[in-house]
C-alpha cells in the first residue's frame, strides 16, 4: 500500500456525498472505486477528474506513504 485515500472519504463524509455518487460525477467505473476503497493506486486521470469534480487539490484527497513502511492509513 502506497497510497492513502483517507482524506479523500473523510472530504466526501463533509460534503455530504457517497463513494458512488462520486464515482458518477467524476465519471470512472465502480473497479476504480473499489481499488480506490482497498487503497490501491489509481492513474493520474482518475486523480484529476476526482480533484475537478470535488473542486480540491490532490493533497485534499490522498496521502504518500513512506517506502517499505508498515504504517496503516490514519
């Protein structure tokens, strides 16, 4: 895991949104949402449409973690 997609579902919790009802505005399919859900990475598109349609920037939604550390996402 080297990606964290916590801040991403805590900024959908606040803006009163489910995960599928982003996955219809930002137009990516219910695969990318399940990787996006396991923290798996994503392309850079689906990062992009994600940030247009929440109108935020990619470190609103999404955390780098540190190489080779088995640290759980917060």
């Amino acid at each position: 895991m080297d990606v964290c997609y916590n801040k991403l579902f805590k900024l959908l919790i606040d803006k009163g949104l489910k995960k599928t009802e982003l996955a219809k505005i930002a137009g990516f399919s219910q695969n990318t949402l399940a990787k996006l859900s396991k923290n798996e990475t994503v392309s850079m598109d689906i990062i992009i449409k994600i940030c247009r349609a929440l109108d935020c920037t990619v470190d609103d939604i999404l955390d780098i973690l540190p190489v080779n550390e088995e640290v759980m996402c917060k």
